[in-house]
C-alpha cells in the first residue's frame, strides 16, 4: 500500500459490515476473471466495485496474482503509476487508466504479452523494466528528454537508453 497514507480508511472500510462483503465481492469476482484469463471482465470487476482508497495500482496487484501463471495466453500483470510514466516515454503510447479503463487495461496487457513474444523474454520481466525506468525518471517525461538533450548536446551519437539512465543517475 505504498506510504501507508490511507490504511487506517482501508481497514476500517474492510472491517465495516458494509465494507467486508463489498470487498470480497470485488476481490472473488476479480480473481476468477483474471484466473480464467478475462482480462476486461477482471479490472472491470474493481470498477464495479469500487472501494474508497483503493486505486487501481493495488488492484492490477491482485489481478496479477490471482492469474493463472502456468497459462500460455495473455493474463493480467502489475500496472503503477511508474510503469504509467515509461510507457509513453519509451513506446510514445497512452495507457493511464481510469473509471472506465478495462479496454486500455487490457490493451496494456496484450501489449506486454506481444512484445514478450517478439524479445522472447516474461512479460513480468518488461513490466519489471518498466517500473524500474518509471522510478528512474521520477515519474517524470521531462527527467528524461532532459537528459538524452544533454546528452545530444555533449555531441554523443549514438545516444543510448543506458547513457540516458547514467545520465539521469548522475543528476
């Protein structure tokens, strides 16, 4: 849960007789359509049943796990605000998701399964890239055009993306 800023309201929200069974609601609903591999049907299963303090982040969380691992077709993965800043910064594509996001969730997913195919590598290994780039930039687009400038304007051609994140690092 990150900085903890909100777990007090969660509990409470959980341990309410209301909140109990809203919960585990959205938690079975969500983890059978992510186990059999229905990538819309899981994410939209949190926006029908949506919880106060609970952002969609923790929610892809329990998506990701509750998904069949040993399935060969595409299934839910991890989706932060990190990995919501790298996407456009490396691919120049919009995924940031919302209320009524289950098709970008799930174009997002196809298009780590796709691309795990093409560099033959787990699509939790490019969403772990991923993340790790968003926490490089700060979340920030600007950190690394900033940088890769720079580096263009030291005259280093051709800039790599492991110069643009020593360059970043070095900041």
């Amino acid at each position: 849960m990150g900085n903890f800023r909100n777990t007090s309201r969660i509990i409470a929200f959980a341990n309410s007789e209301d909140g109990r069974p809203h919960l585990l609601r959205a938690v079975r609903t969500a983890a059978a359509a992510s186990y059999d591999g229905r990538i819309e049907g899981a994410y939209r299963a949190f926006v029908d049943h949506r919880m106060p303090q609970l952002g969609w982040a923790f929610f892809t969380k329990i998506l990701f796990f509750t998904g069949n691992r040993g399935s060969a077709d595409p299934r839910c993965l991890i989706f932060d605000s990190r990995v919501d800043s790298a996407l456009p910064t490396i691919t120049g594509l919009s995924y940031t998701l919302g209320r009524e996001s289950e098709q970008t969730y799930n174009r997002y997913c196809l298009d780590m399964h796709r691309w795990a195919g093409m560099y033959e590598v787990s699509p939790e290994s490019i969403e772990a890239r991923l993340y790790q780039f968003g926490r490089a930039i700060g979340s920030s687009r600007r950190t690394w055009l900033s940088a890769e400038v720079s580096l263009y304007r030291e005259g280093r051609t051709p800039v790599t993306f492991e110069a643009i994140l020593a360059r970043i690092a070095e900041r």
